[in-house]
C-alpha cells in the first residue's frame, strides 16, 4: 500500500540499489512514476479509508459506577449517597 509513496520519494531506488538489485530504465521508470501520480488521489484515499476502519469507536470505562449503598470510592468510609454521590441542593 505504501509502496507507491516509497516510489515517489526515492526510498525504494535506493533500497532496491542496496540490495544489488537491478533498477527500471530510465524510459520505464519515468512511466511508472507518472502511472503513480495519476492515481496518488486513490492510494491516499485507500490508506485513508484503511485507518478510519481500524479507527475504535468506543470509549472505554475507567472505573465502574458505585452504587447509592456502596461504600464511597473516595476513601472516607461513608456510604456513597451520604458523600460524593449526594445531590447538590
């Protein structure tokens, strides 16, 4: 899916060279980049559409809800509806 980026850039000539693997002629390299260019707005767009899949959708609860009777979490030893869950009046 990158590979075409990688084309554009320069990076996969110079890995291919590295490797002591023969590199396109000049001719067919130039037609593969613009080949490349022309469809750039289809591979963003495919990379694009890759990750927004991935992407999750639902949040994740930190801690569960305490209950009116349980004890608070917040360390005082009173019920939870008598501190930190009592109605602000």
């Amino acid at each position: 899916m990158l590979e075409p980026m990688f084309m554009l850039n320069g990076m996969l000539k110079e890995d291919v060279e590295k490797s002591g693997e023969r590199w396109f002629a000049p001719a067919e390299e130039a037609r593969l980049v613009a080949d490349i260019q022309e469809n750039l707005p289809l591979v963003v767009q495919s990379l694009y559409n890759f990750w927004r899949n991935k992407r999750s959708g639902a949040t994740v609860a930190g801690r569960p809800k305490s209950g009116r009777n349980d004890p608070c979490p917040c360390g005082s030893g009173r019920k939870f509806k008598q501190c930190c869950g009592r109605p602000e009046n």
